[in-house]
C-alpha cells in the first residue's frame, strides 16, 4: 500500500505498522548521517532485575483478584 492509502483506508495495526517503519527509517538516516541517535536508557542489571520483580508480583496480584 501507498502511505496516502494507508492513511485513508487503514486499519489501527496498518498505522502502527506504518509508523514504526517510517520511525526506523529516519533512525537509520540519522545514524547514518552522524546525527544524534535516539536516546536509549541504559539500565543496570541491579534495576532490570527490580523491574522484572515488580512485574511478576504485579502479575500474580492480577490473578488473585481475579478469581
């Protein structure tokens, strides 16, 4: 599909699809061309490991008061 076309006639996953290939392309230029990359957030193992804690117990809370 055109980009016109799928602004037109797409549906929400066609447009998420869209941006996040039009996203990497302009990332791609830019690292290409010397420009800033996009930040990414660097995190230690320390916090990764929190975070992933977190999410578990998060999850496990979810089933309790689902029943």
């Amino acid at each position: 599909m055109l980009p016109s076309e799928v602004l037109s006639r797409g549906n929400t996953m066609d447009l998420l699809i869209f941006d996040a290939s039009a996203s990497y392309k302009r990332y791609l230029q830019d690292k290409e061309s010397g420009k800033a990359a996009v930040k990414t957030e660097d995190f230690s193992q320390d916090e990764l490991k929190s975070m992933m804690e977190k999410s578990r117990s998060g999850v496990k809370n979810k089933h309790l008061y689902s029943r």
